[in-house]
C-alpha cells in the first residue's frame, strides 16, 4: 500500500464563537437570594415541588444563594430548568454555618444594660432612672444575677 492510496483524514476546524454567543451575565442569567422556611433540608430544596410558586421566576442557569433562616447553613444552587409550577436546580455548593450565639444585649430584659468598670467589675443598671440592680465579676454572673433580681420576678 503506497502513501498515496491512504487517504489522509480531514479534521475540521472547531466553530468559532458568533455575536450572540456571549450575552452580559445581567442580560442572560439572574441571581436571586433566598431565604429558606425553618427546618428545610437539602433534599427538599432540590424537589422540583419546593420551587413551585417562584419558578415563574427563575431561568435556565439562573444562581439561586439559599441561606437557612436559623442561619445554619448557605448553599448555591443551579437552575437547569423552570416550568410552570416546577424548577430543577443542581447543588452546587453546601456550607455549614458556625451557630450563632447570641448576645448578651438579647437576653437582657428592656430598659437594662450592662457596663464594666476597672473598679467595680460588672454592673447591671436600670436604664430609666440609673439604678445600679447587681455588681459580679464576670458578665456572665452579672446577667444571671439581673435575671433572678426581685425586681424583674412575677
């Protein structure tokens, strides 16, 4: 067999991109943030059923941001498609948040504070009128001593 009854193979070149391959992302797909219902899990977010009253909404390749109202959790999500009353959508990423601890300034009962002075140590104080309620040496003792002082029993 000579070089020329082998036929050499004919590779053709790739596509080339056209104009209306590229769109500006805020022209093509959207990013939406949601706020999910307590007590959702990750496989109720990826049922078709979860997105039925907002799929009206979303787009192929439309980013959905799911963020857990207990702020436990934030995930990334992918929409494959969206119908009707329905949108398929793909994990694309899962994070799980530290707990949040909450403040000393949310257990407080209103109308009350708490300061730290390099004399005295911690003090719960009655905001109207200035009272001093206790004194403790750590603010956590202070709190616990405000909670349980007469004034605030019913």
């Amino acid at each position: 067999m000579s070089k020329s009854d082998v036929s050499p193979e004919i590779r053709m070149p790739a596509k080339s991109l056209s104009g209306s391959d590229i769109v500006l992302r805020e022209c093509r797909c959207n990013h939406w943030i949601v706020i999910s219902p307590p007590g959702t899990t990750k496989a109720r977010m990826a049922e078709p059923s979860f997105w039925s009253v907002v799929a009206s909404k979303l787009h192929t390749l439309d980013e959905i941001t799911i963020h857990a109202s207990d702020r436990s959790s934030m995930s990334r999500w992918l929409v494959l498609q969206a119908g009707r009353n329905y949108a398929e959508v793909h994990l694309l990423e899962w994070f799980e948040l530290p707990a949040m601890l909450a403040s000393v300034a949310e257990t407080l009962p209103s109308n009350h504070k708490i300061v730290f002075d390099q004399a005295t140590g911690f003090s719960a104080i009655r905001i109207s009128d200035g009272v001093v309620i206790c004194r403790a040496d750590s603010q956590q003792e202070c709190v616990a001593l405000l909670l349980d002082h007469a004034t605030l029993r019913q």
